[in-house]
C-alpha cells in the first residue's frame, strides 16, 4: 500500500467505497443524458456541420477559398494546427509524466485528459489535409515511391519529421489510452445485465476483450504503463520540438531561433493543461465526478499553468532580446513590428493572456476558484491561439520587398473551418462523456485507502 | 479423489494479501487472485516471477531503430540521393543528424506497438475473448482467491475463513 503525509488533502472526497466508485464511473454511461449535456451537444453538432459544410467547399473550389496571399502563404491553418497539437499535449503530460513522478492526482483526470489529446491531435490532423487541395493524395507523404518512379519524401524536411512524429504520437496515445481502459471496459460489462442490456454488455464485453483481473495479467498491466510512461514522455516533447522545427529551420525573421523547440513545448503543456481545465470543470458538473475532480486537483493544474505561462513569458523576453542583442537589422524589424506594428492588438492580446493574467494564480484564492479558474482557462486559450497567429502572420506579413507587403484576414470558410473543428471535438468528447468510463476507476481505487477522505479523517 | 475448487472472497486488499502470505506458508497452492485493480506486492507475495514485458520493449524499439536506418539508407543514400540545401549526400553518417528525429520515433512507435501487441497476447486478451474470471463482482469491489483442493475441504474452508475471507464458494463440478 502507499504512505502518504497526513496533512495532504484527499483526493477522493466523501467517504467512497470501491463500490461507490464502480457506481459513480458507471453511471453517465448506464443513466440518461442530462438537459446541459443535451444543450452542449446541439451546438457542437451546429458548429461541426458548418465546418463540414466549409471543408467541402474549400475541397471542391480549392484552397483559393482561404484568406491565404502570395505572402501570407500560412497563416489560420497552420495556426489552428499547432493550437490543436498543443492543446494535445497535456493529456500524455499527464498521464506519462506524472505516472513517471508517481503523482496520484493524475489518477482522476488522466483518462480524460487522454482522450482530449485524442480528439485534438484528431483536429489537427485535419489542418494540413485539407491544405493539400487533393486529400485523397495524402499517402504521398509516406515514404512509398509513388507511380512516376522513385519519387521518395525527403527524410531532411522537418515536414517529414512531422508526419513520423504525429502519426506516432497518435497512435502510442490511442494505445496507452486503451491499455488502461481495458479493466474499465470490463468493469462496466460485469455491471451490465445480459436481459435488461443485452446490447451493451455485448459492445462492453467486446471492448473489454475478456480482462478478468489476473494476479499475474496486473503485474504486466504495471510494467506496460510504466514501460510505456517512460516511452510517451520523450516522444511528447519531441512532437512539439519537432512542429517547432518547421519554423525554425527556415531562415524568415521571426522563426529561425534556436529557443523554438523549448519555448514550443512549454506553450502546448500551457495551453493543454488550461484545456484540460476548461473541459474537466464543465465534465465534473455534467456527468457528477464533483468527489473526484477536486479543487486540489484543479489547483496542482493552475500551479503548472502559472509556471509553464511565466517560462513561456520568459521565452517571449528573451525573444525579444536576442533579436535586439543579434544585431541584425532584419531580426530586430520582425520583432519591432510583432509589437507595435499593424498586428499590435494580437501581440497584446497573445502578452495579456499568456503573462499578465495567469499571474493572478499566485494567489491561492483564485487558485482555488473553480470559476476564476474556467475565465482564465479560456484566456489562456484564447492567449495561446494568439501566440501561433503571431508567430505565424506577423513574421510573414512584412516581405523582403514592401511591394509584397500585405495584411491577412480569414474569410467565411476559414472560420468555419476552424469553428468547426472545436464543434468536432466538442461532440466527440461529448459522446466519450457518455460511452466510456471518464475516469481510470481500477488505479483511482488503488489509492482510496491512501488519498481517500475517510482514510485522512481517520488519522 | 477428485478435485475441488474454492472461491475465497475477500473484502480488502490488505487482507488478501496477509491472507495469500498465510496460506502459502501453510503450503497450500493459491492457483489464481482475482483483483479489481493492482495490488502492490502481491506478485511477490504469490511468488509469481517478474514479468520480462520491459524486455521485450526494449528489443522491439532496437528492431525498430534499424529498421529506420535502413529505410532511410536505402532512400536517401543509395537509390535516390539528392542535394537538398547542401547537406551532404553521400554518407549516412554525414547526413545522420537530420534523419534521427524519424529514427527517434520509429524506435518509440516500434517498441510501444508492438510491446502492447505482445502484452495482449501474453494475456489472451483480444476483441470478443471471454472473461474466464469466476465471480464478475471482481472487477467492482471483491477480491478473489482460487484454490483447488484434493482432500480436506472443512480445514481449508477454516482456514480461509480464518485468514479473513467473507464468502466460500465451491465450484460447481
């Protein structure tokens, strides 16, 4: 059994037996939705047919539909890519890093927060797709020599390296993910009745894939979470070094820093840790997990935003000074022209949202405010959507030649598109909500008689 | 004489484990545990041996990282080598350091495929397998201990009983 200090907080609230959690995690799956969960789901859906509706159009009449110019020739959809790779990143910080740390307060929220990096990763796979004008050629950016002779990918291109890195970070987390909700599966199949729900103990005994719960099947349980822990944890801060390299291998000002990959990173487990609170403060109140997504773990959650936001601040600083202290011309107008030229107002809105006001989690009333925490989840959201934009425009805008120089402004199909990914991932994570254990109930029962209110109380 | 088996049902993981460490002391044969999540140190305590899962991630990522060499190698060096920026083009080693970001995750997406392959196998586990766990409350709140017995039925019956189990079941021949 684990030891743990008395005068840490429980992390299971209200005196929970195994049972009682086997009935808390069944029952969004076994119950009927609610009316928010029905209200949530509409306008999800609303905003996924619109992206469909503009994903088709921009197919059919070609990527001319985009506010995209011979300048600006990446601006909202490599922005929303690398917004949705970085919202993707908490989820495996999670449920790796904090496994590797053996924090326990991972155990409660890991599960969704997996499945957030799913569904993100899921969008923003769909960016450069789309940005291919013919999708259905998308196998050509997989090393197979394609029929005008051997054609290979260029194994240089930090392009490729993102392809590779994607691809493999997808489908490590979906096994990771499934790994672990395997006992899950099987918990809710045995709690499923063959007369009353045939169907679904059918589907659950099929996810499920036969787990009984062997003494010798958990030991192997361990050591592949473990094993895979210590595998996911390189491969996270690999994927975001490598989207970095995308900009930072090229020579325009404004990119080609070597801070990029480090700076990267940070900014995804940001805004993916605020992501993950905006999602799990609604979750909590629309499928009832109040007892095991406390304050405390909202609070852990602010205390790395607060630290991750000051370093991204810093990265921000140093930017600025390195351009100044390089001494090249060049480098110092990117960055003079980031904060005070005709994209001003999104460099504020990107210092304002991603400095300034996670500062405000120093002090541990909003720290521990489920509401201050949700408003400032979402400035954080919105501050790190910002960052990539102007990373992205503000470095491309201004031309080597100003007869080149132009503005950018997303069009209709553009924000479709973007709306429409958030609709998607919405409705996805809606349906999981519903359909699948929402937290790892087999580990979260494994600490109820360390971390568990009753067993604090007792002492 | 025929065998019989016993289902012990525990309540508490605690006592499971004293339980299982008490019963092997008597040398009796505990032949499954049943659990609904990981006990810690109960592996131990059955005298299972330490599972070789890391191992067979670690070979899987080396198959995995020559595997990419080589792929890169056949393409980049020997069927189509081109001057892309100036980067040399004649030798892996030279041009290696812009290949190992894709020998890097081809190591990683071998070694976690293919180790959770290999887990799912080892465990019989696989779309549509059938749970063979005799009492389904194992995987909500019950533990179980499994016990086959030729001979004195009452004294192991004691025994579990005294070492804390709440329920025996036989099982139906």
């Amino acid at each position: 059994m684990h030891k743990e200090s008395e005068i840490r907080d429980p992390l299971i609230l209200g005196n929970k037996t195994y049972h009682d959690i086997t009935k808390d995690i069944a029952f969004p799956v076994e119950g009927k939705a609610n009316k928010y969960w029905w209200i949530l789901f509409s306008l999800s859906f609303v905003l996924f047919l619109w992206g469909v509706v503009s994903m088709a159009y921009t197919i059919g009449t070609g990527i001319g539909s985009w506010g995209l110019n011979k300048t600006v020739n990446w601006a909202w959809d490599i922005t929303n890519f690398v917004w949705w790779i970085g919202i993707g990143h908490a989820g495996t910080l999670i449920s790796a890093v904090l496994l590797l740390f053996r924090q326990k307060w991972r155990m409660s929220i890991n599960r969704s927060a997996e499945a957030m990096t799913i569904f993100g990763v899921a969008q923003a796979a769909l960016f450069p797709l789309i940005h291919m004008g013919r999708p259905w050629l998308a196998y050509y950016v997989f090393p197979i020599p394609n029929q005008f002779g051997s054609l290979w990918v260029n194994f240089n291109s930090p392009l490729l390296w993102d392809v590779f890195a994607i691809s493999t970070y997808f489908s490590v987390s979906v096994v990771f993910w499934y790994i672990g909700l395997i006992p899950d599966f099987a918990m809710l199949r045995d709690r499923m009745s063959a007369k009353t729900a045939p169907m679904k103990k059918q589907l659950y005994s099929f996810l499920s894939f036969g787990w009984s719960g062997k003494a010798k099947h958990w030991q192997r349980f361990e050591e592949v979470s473990l094993v895979l822990a210590g595998l996911a944890t390189p491969l996270v801060f690999s994927v975001h070094s490598i989207v970095s390299m995308d900009f930072a291998t090229s020579i325009i000002p404004g990119w080609h820093t070597t801070i990029f990959p480090p700076y990267f990173v940070l900014g995804a487990l940001f805004s993916g840790f605020a992501m993950v609170e905006t999602l799990l403060i609604i979750m909590r109140k629309v499928v009832n997990m109040e007892a095991y997504i406390t304050i405390k773990h909202i609070e852990y959650m602010n205390i790395i935003i607060l630290l991750t936001g000051s370093l991204v601040g810093t990265a921000y600083i140093t930017e600025l000074f390195m351009s100044w202290y390089s001494g090249v011309e060049f480098e110092q107008y990117a960055f003079l022209n980031r904060a005070t030229g005709p994209y001003w107002w999104a460099y504020a809105i990107m210092m304002t949202c991603n400095v300034l006001t996670p500062q405000l989690y120093w002090f541990s009333s909003i720290r521990k405010s489920f509401i201050a925490t949700f408003i400032l989840s979402i400035f954080v959201n919105i501050g790190m959507w910002f960052e990539r934009f102007v990373i992205i425009v503000t470095s491309l805008h201004r031309d080597y030649l100003p007869s080149a120089w132009t503005m950018f402004s997303p069009t209709f199909i553009d924000i479709g598109i973007y709306l429409g990914t958030i609709g998607f991932f919405f409705v996805l994570f809606l349906l999981y909500a519903r359909t699948f254990p929402v937290i790892a109930q087999a580990e979260l029962k494994s600490i109820v008689k360390s971390s568990g209110s009753e067993y604090k109380n007792k002492k | 004489m025929s065998k019989n088996t016993l289902y012990g049902i525990f309540d508490c993981e605690l006592v499971l484990l004293e339980a299982v460490k008490e019963i092997r002391a008597n040398k009796i044969e505990i032949k499954e545990v049943y659990s609904p999540f990981p006990i810690h140190g109960l592996d131990q305590a059955l005298g299972l041996k330490e599972t070789r899962m890391a191992i067979t991630a670690f070979i899987y990522g080396c198959i995995g990282l020559s595997l990419a060499a080589l792929m890169i190698y056949n393409i980049m060096i020997i069927d189509w080598p081109q001057n892309i920026g100036g980067k040399p083009n004649f030798t892996f080693y030279h041009n290696m350091p812009a290949f190992i970001p894709i020998m890097f995750e081809c190591t990683v997406l071998f070694a976690a495929h293919l180790m959770s392959i290999t887990y799912l196998i080892r465990n019989g586990l696989y779309p549509g397998a059938v749970s063979d766990c005799p009492d389904p409350r194992t995987t909500d709140d019950k533990f179980l201990m499994e016990i086959e017995v030729e001979g004195d039925l009452a004294a192991l019956k004691a025994m579990l009983t005294k070492t804390g189990a709440t329920e025996i079941n036989e099982k139906d021949a």
